[in-house]
C-alpha cells in the first residue's frame, strides 16, 4: 500500500517575483525622494529670556525697522509707506549704516506675501541681519 505525504501535494507559492516588485519600489522611492528639496526661508523666533533694550539707544545702532499691520499698512519710522519704496529706504539706510539689521514685523493676519516681498528686497540690497518679528 502506498502512503502519501501531505507536504508532496501542497502546491508552493514562488515569492521570487513579489519580492522583486518590492526590491524596485523600494529603489524607486529612495531615488525620489533624494530629488526632493524644498526652499524657503530661514526664520528664528528670538528667545522669550532676551533682555530689554536699552533706554536710550545709540541712533547709529538703530535697526532699520518695517512694520506691518493687520490691514496690511506698512510704516518705516512710524510714517505710512507703499511698497515700492522699501528697496530704496534698505539701500540708502544700509549705505549708511551697514551693521545695523534689517527687521520686519508684521501683524498676526498680514499677509505673509508682503514679508516676503520686504525680505527678498532686503536679500537683494545684501543686507546680511534680517529679522521677521511678529507684531501686535
């Protein structure tokens, strides 16, 4: 009498192509990713502990300040400005004063498009300090 064993008649299953499959996904992806790189700006929130300014600053230390409000007004010096007339006030202030940074303070709902547009022209006058700052 013959006997059968139950391993002879199970049917196996080839995992060669799957794991193939996987291995040129696998490849695929990492090759993709490694292309991938996303520009924007380098912003720092300044520490909460920086000590106050001092009272009476020195007018030649004086940053070049832009501020942005809520409806999207921008003042230099606390006088209304357009925005076409930013790219000549950095290059003269910092033709002037060369040490001295550039800072941009905008509102919680201005638009982050003209900060954008202040800090780009503030990179093409090379200003080397620039500071985005959120106001109140």
């Amino acid at each position: 009498m013959r006997k059968f064993s139950k391993g002879e008649d199970e049917a196996e299953i080839n995992m060669t192509p799957m794991l193939d499959i996987v291995f040129i996904m696998l490849i695929f992806f990492i090759v993709t990713a490694s292309f991938a790189r996303e520009s924007g700006l380098d912003l720092f929130k300044p520490e909460a502990n920086n000590p106050p300014p001092p009272d009476n600053p020195d007018p030649d230390n004086k940053p070049i300040a832009f501020k942005i409000d809520n409806n999207n007004r921008i003042s230099f010096n606390f006088r209304p400005i357009e925005l076409g007339s930013i790219r000549s006030i950095i290059e003269r202030e910092h033709a002037a004063r060369p040490h001295v940074p550039v800072i941009i303070q905008a509102g919680s709902d201005a638009h982050t498009g003209i900060v954008v547009q202040i800090h780009d022209m503030a990179k093409s006058a090379k200003v080397d300090q620039i500071v985005v700052t959120e106001g109140k």
